[in-house]
C-alpha cells in the first residue's frame, strides 16, 4: 500500500520568513495530494490540495509543488503569521477527487516565532 | 462545504465497555470514512463506511472491533467495541460530497478509557 513520508517533523521559522515542508509518497498510481491544517483540540482544515496533472498551485500565501516523477510534493507558506502556528499533514490517495482513502503523512509542527 | 457534527465530542469510559459515535451531515455525501488519531499522532484509516452495504476495513481493524454502519447518505455510526486503554483516541469521520470533491473532517470524538 501508499507510504507517505514527511518531513522535518517540527520547525521553527521567524514571523516573516518562509515555511518549507516535504513529503515523498510511495505509489505511482496516486493522484491527488491534499495539505491538512490541525490546530489544537481541533479538526484538520483542507488548505490546499493538487492533482496530478498539475506541477503547482498557489492560494494567496499558500503554494504546493508536485513532482511526479520523483514522488515528492512540497507545501510552501510565505511570509508566515503567528495563526500560521499549527501541525500540518500531508496526504496521497488514488482519486482524482479526493474520494479514495487518504495515506497521510506523520505531520509536521510549525511553530511560527514573533 | 458540508456541516459535520459528531457525538459525543468526549467521552471516559471503563475498559470492556463499548461505546457508538455518530457522525451527521446535512447533506448527502458520496462517501463517509473513519479515521483514529492516537495522542500527538497522524490519522490513520480504520474503513470506508458504505451505503446499506458492510464497511470496508483497512488493514489492522476488524468488524467486531470497530462495527460500522451507514444507513443512508447522510448518517453513519463507529461503534468501539470491547475497549482497552489502548483504544483511547480521537475518533473522526470524513466525507466527500459529489459537489466538493474534496474530503472534510468531522470535529472529532475523543475517547479515554479507564
């Protein structure tokens, strides 16, 4: 089945700076690559998401890069905030829309430091 | 996107007991599915809740741990059976609407057991 591996599993970036968090999937036939957000005590929020016909795709300070061919997909967040401050996990399935099950990724701690 | 609601949102129960989370939406939703959340963990698929039809579990569940079911489009039950402090989680359901195509979180059931 999808392993999906994340990385770093926490970082810490100045009010301002850029955030940059990595993850690598394991199956060729995945297609779809969802960024969760989770604050504490709280539900993950869908930030952004990419399908495979797409190499990148932006939503204001939020950007995610897919490279298929290497099986690795990047979340980007620019000119980070204190609300930024949160796990974030990343996620593979199969389906073009999301409806097949999620592999996530073991998440990552963004602390954002004012 | 569609409204989620879960019951109970938390729970203490003693060890050998069982106890049935509901997951509602207020729409009809193509797919339902039931994620565990261990503490300061990722989520992990327990099955894909089917429509009149038995669940489909991901491997490391089983039915008579966790039964399911899903009477119509908009209504599904997770029932933790037998429990152990081990089974002390967060407990959500996710669905995918055939307009949103995405996948959205429930707010969670989080179950201590004793």
């Amino acid at each position: 089945g999808e392993n999906v591996e994340q990385h770093p599993s926490t970082l810490s970036v100045q009010e301002g700076d850029s955030a940059v968090i990595k993850c690598t999937y394991s199956d060729s036939a995945s297609n779809y690559f969802p960024w969760y957000k989770q604050e504490l005590g709280k539900r993950p929020q869908l930030i952004i998401d990419i399908r495979s016909n797409v190499g990148e795709k932006k939503d204001q300070r939020i950007a995610v890069t897919l490279n298929k061919t290497a099986k690795h997909f990047s979340l980007h967040i620019t000119e980070t905030q204190p609300e930024d401050s949160a796990v974030y996990f990343c996620a593979a399935s199969r389906a073009n829309f999301g409806n097949e099950k999620l592999t996530f990724g073991t998440g990552t701690r963004l602390t954002i430091i004012p | 996107s569609a409204v989620i609601s879960q019951k109970p949102s938390r729970d203490i129960c003693q060890r050998g007991t069982s106890l049935t989370i509901q997951c509602q939406v207020d729409s009809q939703v193509t797919m339902m599915f039931w994620y565990r959340q261990q503490p300061g963990q990722s989520l992990t698929l327990i099955a894909t809740a089917n429509q009149g039809s038995e669940a489909t579990y991901e491997s490391g569940f089983v039915i008579d741990k966790f039964p399911i079911s899903r009477p119509n489009l908009t209504f599904s039950t997770l029932t933790v059976s037998n429990m152990s402090p081990e089974d002390s989680s967060i407990y959500l359901c996710s669905v995918v609407s055939q307009a949103q195509e995405t996948q959205y979180f429930g707010p969670g059931t989080r179950l201590l057991v004793l």
